[in-house]
C-alpha cells in the first residue's frame, strides 16, 4: 500500500488549502482513510476520516465546520478542504488507510495501518 500526499504549503490566516491523497495497492472503496497531523514537539493528531463503504465522516472538535473530508473513488483519492485556516493549523499532515475494521471510531493513530510521507502546512499570521 502507498499513500501519496499534496497540496500543503504556506497560507495566510482564514486562507484555504486542500490536500490530496492517492492511494494505490489495495481496494481504495473498501477503505476508511483518515488524516491526521502533527506540529512541532506534539503527538500526532487525528482531523478526519472517512468510511468509504457507507460515506461516514468523523472530525476532531477543531476541524469541525472548517475542515471537510472527501474521496474521489475512481482516482482512489481522499482530499481535506480545509478552510478558515489558523496559525495553529500549522503542522504535517498525514494521510492514514485502515486496512482491517476495528472497533469503534476511526479516531486514533492506532487505528491506521499505513501513513503517508507528510505534507507541510504553515499558516502565518
């Protein structure tokens, strides 16, 4: 399995970005794909995820009604608009495929099985 991320750069307060995720090795339909993302000297943080079976998404708290998770299946691609952009948005950000189901919520690290490299995001002030 390969997950390539894109789109991340430098923005400026209340910018837009939207980055890309192309997967490619496995069933992209039958996935759930989330994003998550890490800043200096912190843990890695969970954003979004989405069930490609039946559509579901989930957000953290901090990305609700900015940040939206969305998949292009016949591109096996999963994409984060995320809008209304902060400095503390700044970070790398990660694509994630869970290749088994688990229980619960697709919300943690532990719950992916392959990461992409990471993509850069800085929002300046």
């Amino acid at each position: 399995v390969q997950l390539v991320e894109s789109g991340g750069g430098l923005v400026t307060v209340g910018g837009s970005l939207r980055l890309s995720c192309t997967a490619s090795g496995r069933d992209f339909d039958q996935n759930t794909m989330g994003w998550f993302r890490q800043a200096p000297g912190k843990e890695r943080e969970f954003v979004a995820s989405k069930r490609m079976v039946s559509g579901t998404t989930y957000y953290a708290d901090f990305a609700k009604g900015r940040f939206f998770i969305t998949a292009e299946n016949a591109r096996m691609t999963t994409y984060l608009q995320m809008n209304n952009l902060k400095p503390e948005d700044t970070a790398v950000y990660y694509c994630a495929d869970q290749a088994s189901p688990r229980l619960g919520s697709p919300n943690t690290k532990e719950k992916f099985d392959y990461w992409g490299q990471g993509t850069q995001v800085t929002v300046s002030s």
